[in-house]
C-alpha cells in the first residue's frame, strides 16, 4: 500500500516539478502529453467494451464512426511515442513509464478495435467517453490560450489544487445522466401543470438567432438572482462557498461546485428556455456555449477588452466575483451581460486592476472533493461572507 502512495506521490511530483525541470527539452511535456493521451485513449477504449454502461447515447453515432476509431488508434500510438521521448529526455522515469504502462494496458484490452463485450445498455450509466472528450476538448482549446495570454504567467499547468478541480469534472461528467435528468425535472412539472400553448407556439416562430439571444437573456436573469441567493441566504452560501474557495483561477476552477449546486442552479436557469418552448437548435446552442463560456470567465486570461467588457462578462469581470479583497465581496452575479449588475447595483470592474488573491479569507473551506461534499452540512462551517 505504502508503495502505491510512494508511486502516486512521485508521480503527482513531477507533474507538479518546478520551472526548472519543466523547460523544453526536459521530458515533461512530452511525459505529460504521453500520459494523459494514454489515460484518455485507456479510458475511450473502456466505453468501447461496455458502451451500455460507462459511453453517453449521444455518442453512439460517433462510436460507429471509422473516423473515431482511428482517433483513438493515433491518440494511443502519440502516447507511446511521447512516453518513450520522455524516457529518452528525461533523467526521471516516471512519466514516460506510466504513459508507457496505460497505454500498453489500452492496446492489451483491445485498443481502438475494441467491440463491446456487454450489448444494451443499462438503467444507470456513466459519462467515461464524455469526461475525456470533455477535458481533452476544453483543456486543449484553454490551455494553449492561457500560456499565451496568462494573466498570471507564473502559475503553472499543475496548480495548487488542480487535483480536487479536476475530480469535480470526472464527477459532473460521469453523473450526467443522473444530473441531466434531475435538472429537467422542475421545468417539466411545471410544463405539465401549465402548458402555455399560445405561448409556445409564438415563441417557436421567432427567428433563431432572436431565440438564442432571448435565452440569453432568460437564463442570465435567472441566474442572478438564484447566484445573488446563494450569497445571500445563508445556507445557501454554505454550498456556494465550495465555489468561492478555489485560490487558482483558469479553465478548470469554474468545475468546482457543490453537486447540489449544480442542480439548483441548472433546474432553475433551463426552467424558462424549457418551459417557453424556443426551438431545439438555438437550446442546443445556448447549451455548447454556456459551457463554454462558464469555462472562459474563469479562465487565467489577462485580455483587456475595454469595449466588449461593457457588453459582456470577461474573464476579468468574473474574476473580481472570486476576489479575496473587501470591495470583490457580493458583486458580479451575472454570468452573460453586465448590465444586470448595473441595474440592480452589484456592478464591480475597477479600471486597471485585477483582484489581489482569489478565494475566501481565511481559507476555510477544506480540501478534497468528499470533504467539500460534506462542508455544507457541518454544523459550524466557519465562513461567513455577508
Ligand atoms: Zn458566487
Ligand atoms: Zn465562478
């Protein structure tokens, strides 16, 4: 056991290694590519053999693709190839071998030609396939952006508390079926009991783009109000603070939510898109980039954007919602358009700075998914931000 921990602790050590052994040429890059490409192509190749159990439905037309079954074939010949260059650069094996190690153990179960050993599929699945195309999709869209253009260019890949961030993606991911469900649970109760047909049949008519924007809209103005509620309800706020105590912002830290959270706050934003009746394709929309968006405004970009600023959220404007400083506390709740923090006074964007540190002071929220899990329902959680 101890040494699995040692393992894990000198793995965990060289993904976290300093500036110094980081550098081009050192092995880490390609280490690290190694590794995750083949932890990803692992993974894939896991929901290729229960499809029914750990692969979203909605990829089943991809799964019958050539074309991804030749993806997954390059992403685990690219981790071999990356694993062995870091063992070749690098004076410190471990992570040319574990990428060497989880990609042999990918080709040794079937590899990309791998056929589902269990057909149908099962009353309870889990989001395998879509927590990896999910981190491979947003982590490479962001991650070259954020060493770039970093706001803090000093703060590396493997952040404090990357760990715990990254978890909450795997949990949200895998529990998309459960999560899914439940967030459109309210909004068709209340279609059963109100049907709004006139209304409905109005909405549906309008132009697409008009739809997209207007739910836009909706759902911001929703959003503000129950983001404002967390904060100021104060056992509401036990479950935001989750949020709130990440220290690092960047395009992981926005996945760090209190599961009850993501409920509340999805169950209620979807409920005027759904219960309206706009068309599929605009809902379908709003959907791709509201997660793309939430990831964005999170992110650690320091992009001015003195005009647009004005219109919409930035990376900077959300930023100075998880200020550490006084004049952060309470402000910016919109996720789209300012101008609601305008109108009901929680506008906050100072002209040339950026909050000091992010988080919560006195940094009271403990480490680890299963302990935030359980911060809310302590009988003293010791944060108070009102
Ligand atoms: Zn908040
Ligand atoms: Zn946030």
């Amino acid at each position: 056991m101890s040494k699995l921990k040692d393992a894990r602790m000198k793995l965990r050590g060289e993904l976290e290694a300093p500036p110094a052994l980081r550098q081009f040429g050192s092995g880490w890059i390609s280490g690290v590519l190694g590794l995750v490409l083949g932890v990803a192509g692992l993974l894939l190749v896991l929901s290729l053999l229960a499809p029914g159990a750990l692969a979203i439905p909605e990829t089943e037309t991809l799964r019958d693709s050539p074309w991804y079954r030749a993806a997954i074939h390059f992403t685990l010949i690219s981790a071999f190839a990356l694993s062995a260059l870091s063992l070749v650069l690098r004076p410190d094996r471990t992570l040319g071998t574990c990428g060497v190690a989880v990609t042999l153990c990918a080709a040794l179960i079937g590899g990309s030609q791998a056929t589902a050993q269990v057909s149908g599929r099962m009353p309870l699945f889990f989001g395998v396939d879509f927590f990896v195309l999910n981190v491979l999709f947003t982590g490479f869209l962001f991650i070259p952006l954020e060493r770039i253009f970093a706001h803090r260019n000093k703060q590396p890949i493997f952040r404090e508390e990357w760990r715990e961030d990254l978890f909450y993606y795997l949990v949200s991911s895998l529990m998309v079926q459960v999560l899914t469900f439940l967030t459109f649970l309210p909004a068709k109760s209340i279609l059963g009991i109100a049907p709004l047909t006139g209304v409905r049949v109005w909405v549906v008519k309008l132009p697409i783009v008009m739809q997209f924007v207007v739910i836009m809209l909706l759902t911001d103005l929703v959003q503000y109000w129950v983001h404002r509620a967390f904060h100021r309800v104060p056992w509401l706020w036990k479950f935001h603070s989750v949020h709130h105590s990440a220290r690092s912002m960047d395009w992981m830290a926005g996945a760090r939510m209190h599961f009850l959270e993501i409920l509340a706050l999805r169950s209620t934003t979807v409920i005027p898109m759904y219960v309206l009746g706009f068309s599929t394709a605009p809902m379908n929309t709003y959907v791709f980039v509201v997660y793309l968006y939430s990831t964005f405004v999170h992110a650690n970009l320091g992009w001015r954007f003195p005009v647009i600023e004005k219109i919409l959220v930035t990376p900077r404007f959300h930023h100075w919602h998880h200020g550490i400083e006084e004049e952060a506390v309470d402000v910016n709740f919109s996720i789209h358009f300012p101008f609601l923090d305008r109108i009901f006074g929680t506008y906050h964007l100072p002209k040339d700075h950026w909050p000091s540190e992010y988080g919560l002071p006195g940094h009271p929220v403990p480490l680890g998914y299963l302990s935030q899990l359980k911060y809310p329902f302590r009988r003293k959680p010791k944060t108070s931000r009102t």
